[in-house]
C-alpha cells in the first residue's frame, strides 16, 4: 500500500492542466513532462512496446503468458487535470484511520471537507484518505487511474502465475478539454475492447453518458456615452439576461441527477457592445439532446424577432455521443468487469456517466470502452479526495479482468 501511495503521490505533483482556449495538441507542453516519467518508468518495469508519439499518446503492451487465443483487451487513463481549477503544486494530506468526521484541509485558510455535506466520505471510515490541502485540486482524476494500471501491469509482471492474454495500454492528453481520443489510433492500438479507469466513488461500472454539446451564444450591442444613449444603446449584457431567463431554470446541474439532462452556462463575459454566453448542453437520451438544441436555435430567433434585429447568433458543436449504442452489442465486456468487482466483494454500480471519457469517443470510433471506477471523490476542486483502498481495489479489479478473459476463451 505504501508503493502505491508514493506512485499516486509522484504523479499528482506533476502539474498536467490542460487549456480548453488553446487549439495546440496536447493543450499545454507539462503534460509531456508525466507523459516522459511514465514512459521511462514502464520501460522499467518490464513492459514491451512502449511508445511516446508525437501527440502525447503513451501505449505499451503486457504479451500474453497463454498458448490460447485471447482477445486483445486495453486500459485506458489520462494524463492531463481539469482546467477548471489550479493543479499546480499539489500538496496531497494523507489521513490514516479517518475517523468518520470533517477533515481540515488548510487550519490557515479555514478550508474544511464537511463529512456532513460531502456524506459520500463517511462510507470510508478506519481507511486512509489522501486529500488536497485546500489550495489545489488533488488530480485523482485521473492519476488514481493511471496509478491503477502502472501498479497492476507491474502486478502481473511479477506474478506470472496469473494468466492473462495480451494486454494494451494508452495513456492520454487532453481529456478534460475534449480531445483526448481525438487522434487516438484504434487500429494501431490494437485491442478488441477496453476499460477506461476514470469513474469515481468505488464500483463504479458505466456504459452510458450524456450526448453532449458546447453552444456559444453571442450578443451584440451598441455602445454610446451613456449620457447620450436614449434609443442608441442598445445594451448586450441586458439582452443576455433575456437568453439565460429563456432556457428551463429547473434544467441545469445544480438542479438535475440521473438520466436529467441540462444546460449549463459556464462562463458569461463581455460588456455593452458584445457579451457572449458560453454553454454545454447534455442528455443521455438522443432525441432529448436534439430538441436541446432545437430550443436554443428557436429562442435565438424568437429573441433577434423580439428586438427587429440579428442582435443574437449561436454555435453549437456536437462533442460526443453516447456510448450505449456502442457496448450494448458486446455486453459480456462490461460482464467481465462486474465479475471481477464482486471477486473482490465489491458490488458493481452499473448507472450513467453524468460527463463523458475518452471510452466514450473511443466506442464510436470502434474499440468499445466501458468506465470503471478510479476511486476518486468531489474531481475538479479543493475538495477533492481518493481513499488509497479504493485505488489498490481497482488495481486488483484490473488483474482480475486480465485473468477472468483469459480463461473465459480456454
């Protein structure tokens, strides 16, 4: 356990933001800096074929210990952290034997995780939980799941009694921007199906996500010297207000669980000649998704009719799709993974990604990809956290996935 506290622990404190405003591939240069550490380090322990390309992409290969035929199956995690808040000098605080209660964070700052308002936490009582010291986020997402895939390839290296096929995997840049599968080589890659380790709390098993898309919504104005502008200004921020009050109030995140889909307006700037809204709009079910998109091309128009003007005009950007089309066909892969959760007496969690992965991508581009938990907890802020016994168990869930497929195909 303590190996994989220092693996985990050597990863964080890589800072591998990504940037959602910047076109290059990766979206930041740091992320070759884990990228370099991990390629040199599964060199180290053993495994073959191991390849840093010219995107950032990461893949090696565990060759297969049977005679027999064996699917080609994969793991997938990545590398970079959400632009959304710093992972810059990652400061992990380790709490053996949590007692149930608030963990402070950073005494200094009176940054405390309420166990009462984060209630997932109190699940994890006597087990060690690595958190943030209230200034970063943590980077479990995805770290705990490289970390998962590293230690358990390592694993099976080292015990070569445990039979397995061969095994491919890929670590990726970008993911938290979009584009992490976007010049991913399915073919080359070569695996028949793979898991990505990036869901959350543990038992995590997930096949379906949201359909997804980015709209941006542009407003524009007239400004003129506001002691002049009686019928000449014409004021963007004022009309945005009428864009955000048109849409469902009860239809955003802060609002909506399970298979509800939303809008989210994200980010707002501008000022009186122009303001633009910046929104994503997601729903698992696909004829929802569109009418989504109907409603907000209908009340651009109803807007630019209310003002005699082509004042607002929108871009919307399909992002991915829904997965579910693509694993329903080939079932006994998420099967597999549910088997070999409860070999380790874990109950798998079989419900919809309220987000999307990589695997999601890579299902529509031909390699089946369900998500498998990582561990992590609260991604993407200050109070992120990640019990270590989540990690080793996702570890083991790997390797049993590993020896389950090698002898379902004796």
């Amino acid at each position: 356990m303590e190996a994989i506290l220092n693996r985990f622990i050597s990863y964080i404190q890589v800072d591998t933001q990504s940037d959602p405003n910047n076109p290059a591939f990766p979206s930041t240069e740091k992320q070759w800096n884990l990228a370099r550490m991990l390629e040199q380090e599964l060199k180290e322990i053993g495994l073959s074929n191991v390849v840093l390309d010219k995107n950032c992409y990461l893949t090696a290969t565990l060759p297969s210990n049977v005679i027999h035929r064996v699917p080609v199956i994969g793991f997938v995690a990545h590398i970079d952290t959400s632009p959304d808040f710093s992972g810059k000098n990652v400061n992990p605080q380790i709490h053996y034997n949590y007692d149930g209660g608030n963990i402070v964070l950073n005494a200094e700052k009176n940054i405390v995780l309420d166990a009462s308002y984060f209630d997932d936490i109190q699940q994890y009582k006597g087990q060690t939980i690595i958190t943030t010291d209230g200034t970063t986020l943590l980077g479990a997402d995805d770290k705990a799941g490289i970390t998962e895939i590293v230690s358990a390839m390592e694993y099976l290296i080292q015990h070569p009694e445990i039979k397995h096929g061969t095994i491919r995997i890929c670590f990726t840049p970008d993911e938290e921007v979009g584009k992490g599968a976007h010049k991913f080589d399915v073919e080359k890659f070569g695996a028949e199906w793979a898991y990505t380790m990036d869901g959350s709390q543990i038992g995590e098993l997930e096949y379906e996500n949201f359909n997804a898309a980015s709209a941006v919504v542009t407003v524009q104005g007239k400004n003129v010297h506001p002691g002049y502008a009686k019928n000449k200004m014409v004021n963007a921020i004022l009309m945005a207000q009428d864009f955000i009050n048109g849409l469902p109030a009860n239809e955003v995140p802060e609002k909506t669980t399970g298979y509800e889909g939303f809008y989210h307006l994200h980010d707002m700037h501008g000022d009186v000649e122009k303001t633009t809204l910046e929104y994503i709009v997601r729903d698992h079910d696909l004829e929802k998704f569109k009418e989504r998109k109907k409603t907000i091309n209908s009340l651009v128009s109803s807007l630019n009719k209310k003002y005699e003007s082509p004042v607002f005009s929108v871009e919307i950007k399909d992002q991915y799709f829904n997965m579910k089309e693509k694993i329903v066909p080939v079932m006994h892969i998420v099967d597999i993974a549910a088997e070999a959760m409860k070999k380790e007496n874990i109950q798998p969690l079989i419900k919809a990604i309220r987000g999307g992965t990589d695997g999601s991508q890579l299902s529509f581009m031909g390699l089946p990809c369900p998500n498998i938990f990582a561990g992590g907890h609260n991604f993407h802020g200050k109070y992120e956290y990640v019990p270590l016994e989540s990690i080793d168990k996702a570890i083991k869930v790997i390797i049993n996935i590993a020896e389950i497929t090698a002898n379902k195909y004796l």
